[in-house]
C-alpha cells in the first residue's frame, strides 16, 4: 500500500487470543479476518476496553568528555506489553489471569453449576502463554483484512481490580508482558495489506 492510502487508516475493534508458548502463529494466507485461529489458540472473548500494544525501550546515552552531546546509544531494556479489561467473568478467563486453578462443577440435582478459582499461595513460578489480538482492515475493494500482533511468550496477570457497582459492568483488568521466546523473539506484528490476487 502506498503512503496516503485511505486503506492505511484502521478504525477497528480487537479480538484477543492466547495459546501456549510456542503455538504456530495463525496463517494470514488462509485463517481470515474473523474467523478462529484454530490449533489450541483460545479466545478470551468480548471486552470492555480497547485492546492496546504497548512498547517501551530504555537507552543508555554514551558519552565522552570532549564533547557536549552523545556520540551513540544502546537499548539497556525493551518492555512489550497488551492490555485490556475482559468482559466475560467466567472460570477460563479468571484462572488466567489469576495464574490459580480451575474446578468446573457441572449443574446436577442438588449442586449448582459453578467455577471455583483458587489461588496458588507456595510457588513462585508464573505460567507463560503466547497471546496475539486482531484488528481489521478494509481494503479499498472492501475485502476485510486482518492485522495481528503477537506476544510469544509472556505472563499473563490481573492488573487492577475488579469492582462491582451499580451503572457500571464487572470487568477483569489484564496485562500480558512480553517476554523474550526461545528463538529470542518479543512480538511478531503480521500486518496484511491486500487480498489475495
């Protein structure tokens, strides 16, 4: 696509996906906008607020004494991060962020149907996940395109709280943080910008 492309400009909601580490990436050639990424990628479902990619690099400055400004710079460290607020309050989405354990108890006479998470309270270990979301693009033939961007490995955790409230809808604050993979890969960004011909 060329610069001044009105099919550059994206207004879109984002659908978010997590796997486990090392899951192929689903194909832009063939698994299309909208529809499932397939293999063991699961959806997390609807959300409250917008899904956002965050990348920050910290630098160190080299410096010599005879002169004022630096002569060159190097990242001392990257931060790659998605976040959102999840709407779906069920046990799958609680158990993840929470990094806890599941019991589903499935509606019989007398019980009720119920999740039940339990937090861990004697293990410093943190689970890793791969995580991607999804936007859309359309094409100038109106062609929905799809535009991903993935975390290969990353902790995925409850970043806020969860508040009930009248006039106001019970959300679960979500943070992945990015991770370098065993390949030495932070994030991956398929950004598709024409069908196929």
């Amino acid at each position: 696509m060329a610069i001044n492309d009105k099919g550059n400009i994206i207004a879109s909601a984002a659908t978010i996906w997590y796997a486990p580490v090392g899951e192929p990436l689903p194909n832009s050639s063939t698994i299309v906008a909208g529809a499932a990424w397939g293999g063991n990628w699961k959806s997390l479902g609807y959300t409250i607020e917008p899904v956002t990619f965050e990348h920050n690099v910290e630098t160190y400055d080299i410096m010599v004494e005879q002169l004022t400004p630096a002569v060159r710079t190097q990242r001392t460290k990257i931060d790659a991060s998605i976040k959102t607020v999840l709407a779906e309050f069920i046990g799958d989405n609680l158990k993840l962020v929470t990094d806890g354990t599941l019991t589903v108890q499935v509606p019989t006479v007398p019980l009720v149907g119920s999740d039940t998470i339990v937090g861990k309270a004697d293990t410093t270990d943190v689970s890793l996940w791969a995580i991607g979301f999804e936007g859309i693009r359309i094409h100038s033939t109106n062609a929905k395109l799809p535009v991903r961007l993935f975390l290969h490995s990353s902790s995925i955790i409850l970043d806020g709280p969860i508040s009930f409230g009248k006039g106001a809808t019970v959300g679960i604050p979500m943070t992945a943080k990015g991770f370098a993979d065993n390949t030495n890969q932070l994030f991956t960004i398929h950004n598709v910008t024409a069908p196929h011909t």
